[in-house]
C-alpha cells in the first residue's frame, strides 16, 4: 500500500491508487465533455470523452450546468471507458442530470 501511495505522490502515470468512496479522484490530464445520454432511471449516463481524454475506471468528474442559471450538479465516477466515450455514475443523488450538461476534471471558474 505504501508502494501505491509513493507512486502516487510522484505522479507516476497508469498507477490506480486504492481509495475511499465518495472521495475525489480526477484524471491527471483537464478533461472536459458533455453528458450524451442519460438512462432510464438516472443511474447510468454516457459522456463524449472517454480513454482518448485521458479518462480511467475509478477517476471522477464534477458535472455543472452553464446558461441563465450556471448550477454545480455533483461528481460522478467513471465505470468504463472506451476511446471517444465512458460511461458513469452519479456518486450522490441530488439535482437530476441532463443530456448536455457538461462534466470537467476541475471546475476553476463558471464565467
């Protein structure tokens, strides 16, 4: 464990380190999408970037609305990438997602 920690703190590429739930984990690279498609029941949405963003299993995304009323909407996990899409999950329920609010490994400012 302390060999991934390490790895970690150096900022070694490709090394997944263990952690909490619900705890951020954003991709190394500014990453930033929309959301495409939402199912059914809100657990499950596909978003426009994916491995080719530098996106993995497990990194973590804030999701944000823009226009008349800019809202920060929550985090949602990464459960599986593909090179031009990933698929995720809202990590708490609050505000109900829609299809092209957008997603961003760091939030620095809504202008």
């Amino acid at each position: 464990m302390r060999e991934l920690a390490r790895a970690k703190n150096s900022g070694t590429p490709g090394v997944v380190v263990a952690r909490k739930p619900g705890e951020a984990n954003p991709p190394p690279d500014n990453a930033e999408g929309r959301i495409r498609s939402i199912d059914q029941g809100g657990n499950l949405l596909t978003i426009t970037i994916g491995s080719d963003a530098g996106l993995a299993r497990g990194h973590t995304l804030e999701v944000f609305r823009l226009g008349p009323n800019p809202k920060y909407l929550g985090t949602v996990e990464i459960l599986e990438v593909r090179p031009h899409e990933a698929v995720a999950r809202p990590m708490k329920k609050g505000a109900p997602l829609q299809v092209d609010d957008r997603v961003a490994s760091r939030i620095t400012g809504i202008k």
